[in-house]
C-alpha cells in the first residue's frame, strides 16, 4: 500500500518544538508527519503543494480561551477611542465621528475608561453633548459592563421619562440635583437591544474585516465567552462560519437562562462546524448561594463546562464556595472543567483551594499591559492581580484570553507581558509572578488546545493543521521583539487564511501561498 500523500508540505524551516525537523506534512487537514524533508519525499504526490519556509519558524497557531467576537468585530470596524488619554482627545475624536454621520443616526463609540485618562475622570454629559449634538451616542466603556450616553440617547431611550422603569441590576447614575449624568451601569444587554439592529450583510462585514484581523494577529481559534448567547446567538455564529465570514474555529459559552435547551444548541452549534464550550456565570457574588450551586450542579450534569466571571475578590468567593459545594456531588467530575475566567484578584487564601477543584484559571496577561496603569493606584493589591508564576507553583491550570476588545486581541502581546509584566507607561507590576516565554507561549497554544478539547496546540502527529508562520523563534526573542514580532502566515485546518502582504480581498481560505 502507497504512503498517504500530503496536501502541503512546509519545508526548509524551523520546526517549534521539535530541532530535529524542518519539515511538516499535512493532509486532510491534520498534520501527518513532520521531520527532515528528505525524510518526507514519500509524501509527496502530483496535487501536492509545497512551500519553503526559508529559515522561518512554523509554530502552532494561538488559541484565544476568552474574547467577545462580536463587541470585538463591532470595534474593529468602528468608533474605538482606546488610544485615548486625555479627555480632549476623547471628545475630539467624538467631534470628528459625529461630523461623519448624518444627524439623527446613532453615533457608536467604545473604548473609555476614566481609571486610565490622565484626568482619572469620566466626560461629563455637557461635554458629550457638545461633542456630539447632532446624533444620540453610546460610548461603551473599555470593561463592556457601562455605557456613557448623551442628551439625544437618554431622551431616545426615554430614561428621564417618569414611566421608565429601569431593568433589573441597573443603575443610572445621577448629579446632586438627580440629573442623570450620562454614565449607565449594569444594562448593557437591553442598550443593545433598543438600539437599530444591524443587518445580516453588515454583520458578515464585520466578521470577515475582524476575522482577518485576528488570523492576521495568528489566532486559529476562539471561544467567545458572550454571557447572552443563546438560540439567537449560536444560529448568527453558524451562519458567520457556514458563509466563511469567521475563519477561526469557534467555541460559544451560554447564559444560564439558555442551559435547559443546551442539547437543541449543542446541535445547532455542530451543524455549523463550532462547539459549546460551557456555561457562563456572571455577577456570582449577587446569586442565592444554594440557587448558585444548583444550577452549577445541573451545567455539569449535562457535561457543560462551568465558567465564572471573576474580577473581584468578592466573585472569587462566591464562585470557589458554590464550586466546593458542587463538586463533592458530581458522579464523573474527571469530565467536567471549573473555569475562573480573569481571575483578576487571587488573595494568598485562594489558590490551594482552586488547585483542589481541579479548576483553571484563564488569565488575561494583556490587562497588566494595557490598563496598568489602573492597577499601579492601587498597590496594596498589585502582588495579586492576574497571578502566573505563583499560581502555576500551587498547581493550577492556567490558559490565556485576550478578553478582546477590552484589550486587543494580540496573543503575542500578553505572551510578552506574561513575562515581563510591565504596563504600556512603564510600570513593573509584580514581576516575581512573570512566566518563561516557553509557559508563556502554552497559555494559547498547548494549555489553551487542552481547556478547549481541541486536538491542537502543538505540532505533533494527528494533530489539527491549526498553524503559524513568524520570522524568528519566539522562545529566543526578548519580550520587546516579541510584542512586535509579526505574524507571516496563518493555517487553519491545512488551509491558508492569512499570508501578510497579500491583499485583504484576495485572502481566502483555500488560496495557495504566494511563496513557492
């Protein structure tokens, strides 16, 4: 019998993870050998597509354990005021936008955070009124949980209106006379909704234009973990995957109000090629601690991964409680996963009792990055934000997310800050927590394929065809160059879905390489 003929050969190049080789052959869209080329002519037929790495490094693609997808496709093709610092910058921004939409539309905006303006305030309403006359707004802010609103969006939304009656969990902050000041907390998913629904055609756009930009960053996969995602949701994924609009391999968390019908979206997911990753849990610390533990029992019971929002120490509390409680009571616990999504506060009390349920904790290295310059007000706390070093030492799993568009989804960014943890101003934050490159580097590829029950993360037989080109070793680099180091090429399945240089339009996946 013949030897297996691949579909693409990589050769030439530096295998990671494996020195010995320099060549990988793929075929139906798994990785079906690798070595020394000459030790894979065998593979090699007639339909065969080879490409020489030159001396490049092929690695395995990253895999983002926590992003919201849509927020994030949203920002990318839209309003995003992240790089602002200054309250003047903000609002020159606004003015600019608003001068490029015509009046009455809604102007959406994202990416404010008063902790990380110079300032250390909020735009008040008069200075977002000025900014934007003409048009309601919605600015987001930075952590997805609030929203700033000017004059024509409280009064298009009606919430000065003696008949409003604000939804549950919500809150309007007010000014000493009891004028609304513009900032809303805690009503985030019923904004949405009132707001002008964006089309299908315009969802796709987003989609690819996002999709691209996470391939072009050498994301292969994602889990977006969207607390709402439901029916609606799961069908809008599948239909972004069936058209080609997302390119990554998608995993969905879901609300637990949607947990009763997890079979009909486990089906409805795996029709579109994606899986349920678990179930979502936010705002623990606020739940009946019975209520809490009953419907973690009933997620794990239908082999549903449980996920807990955890940023505060208050959350850490309740999650890790009602898990102690619960998982005495699961007959198979070996196939269920406890997550502490962020893990953003981890008191010293803490992490024995995390490594005794088993549970991972998915960290986001980016947010010492991107918003250190919050944590360094606060220093009494900085020894135990986003652990690595310690909680690895304790025996904890650890997988890494991006949490984008809070943070940009840049895996290669949060692997450079997992070691250095230091901010973008400059702030050393707790650096005995720093990881080797070499564990940096597993949170999105090795760890993140093993939280994710994907068989990827490493160049290994039979192992998805979910890959990277970079020019150099990244394990060699220093952190600096890492954060800059660009992504050359992504391969999702054996097919290219992004090669850096070639045109956006004519990127497909499919395309063969433009190198030969």
């Amino acid at each position: 019998m013949g030897c297996e003929k691949a579909d693409l050969v990589l050769h030439d190049g530096n295998i990671f993870g494996h020195p010995e080789s320099d060549s990988v052959a793929i075929g139906a869209g798994s990785i079906i050998a690798f070595g020394r080329y000459r030790e894979l002519k065998s593979y090699i037929g007639p339909r065969t597509h080879l490409v020489r790495l030159g001396g490049r490094v092929l690695a395995p693609g990253f895999i983002d354990c926590h992003q919201h997808f849509m927020e994030g496709a949203a920002v990318a093709t839209g309003i995003s005021l992240v790089r602002c610092r200054t309250i003047g910058d903000l609002l020159a921004d606004l003015r600019v936008a608003a001068a490029k939409t015509p009046p009455g539309n809604w102007l959406r905006a994202f990416g404010c955070d008063e902790a990380l303006m110079h300032e250390r305030r909020r735009p008040t309403r008069d200075e977002l009124d000025q900014a934007v006359p003409k048009n309601p707004l919605r600015l987001r802010h930075q952590t997805l949980h609030a929203s700033w609103l000017n004059s024509r969006a409280i009064a298009a939304l009606g919430l000065e209106s003696d008949q409003f009656v604000l939804p549950e969990g919500g809150q309007i902050l007010r000014d000493a006379t009891g004028r609304p000041t513009g900032l809303v907390v805690g009503i985030e998913e019923w904004l949405s909704a009132k707001l002008p629904r964006v089309t299908i055609a315009e969802m796709e756009s987003r989609a690819r234009f996002y999709s691209h930009e996470l391939a072009a960053n050498g994301i292969t996969a994602f889990t977006d973990a969207t607390v709402r995602n439901g029916s609606e949701e799961v069908a809008a994924f599948s239909r972004l995957v069936a058209s080609g609009s997302i390119k990554q391999r998608v995993s969905l968390m879901i609300g637990p109000r949607h947990l009763k019908g997890i079979s009909s979206l486990r089906k409805t997911a795996a029709a579109g090629g994606m899986q349920i990753a678990g179930v979502k849990f936010m705002h623990v610390s606020q739940w009946e601690p019975e209520i809490l533990t009953q419907t973690i029992l009933e997620a794990l019971g239908q082999d549903a991964d449980c996920a807990f929002h955890v940023t505060e120490l208050e959350e850490l509390d309740a999650a890790v409680r009602a898990c102690s409680r619960a998982w005495p009571q699961v007959a198979q616990p070996q196939l269920n996963q406890l997550r502490i999504e962020h893990g953003g506060l981890i008191p010293p009390e803490y992490p024995e009792q995390i490594a005794a349920l088993g549970a991972w904790v998915v960290t986001n290295p980016s947010f010492i990055y991107y918003r250190g310059a919050k944590y360094a007000t606060e220093p009494g706390l900085i020894p135990y934000l986003y652990r690595g070093q310690s909680l690895r030492r304790a025996g904890i799993k650890l997988a890494g997310g991006t949490d984008a568009p809070v943070t940009p989804a840049k895996p290669l960014s949060a692997i450079a800050t997992a070691v250095t943890r230091v901010s973008l101003e400059g702030y050393e934050l707790a650096p005995a927590e720093g990881l080797s490159i070499e564990a940096a580097f597993a949170l999105f590829t090795r760890a993140a394929a093993q939280l994710s029950r994907l068989p990827s993360g490493e160049i290994m037989k039979g192992r998805l065809a979910d890959l990277i080109v970079l020019p150099a070793d990244p394990t060699r680099l220093q952190p600096a160059e890492l954060m800059n180091l660009a992504v050359e090429t992504t391969i999702v399945g054996g097919q290219v879905v992004y090669e850096r240089g070639r045109p956006v339009t004519s990127q497909a996946a499919g395309l063969p390489l433009f190198s030969s």
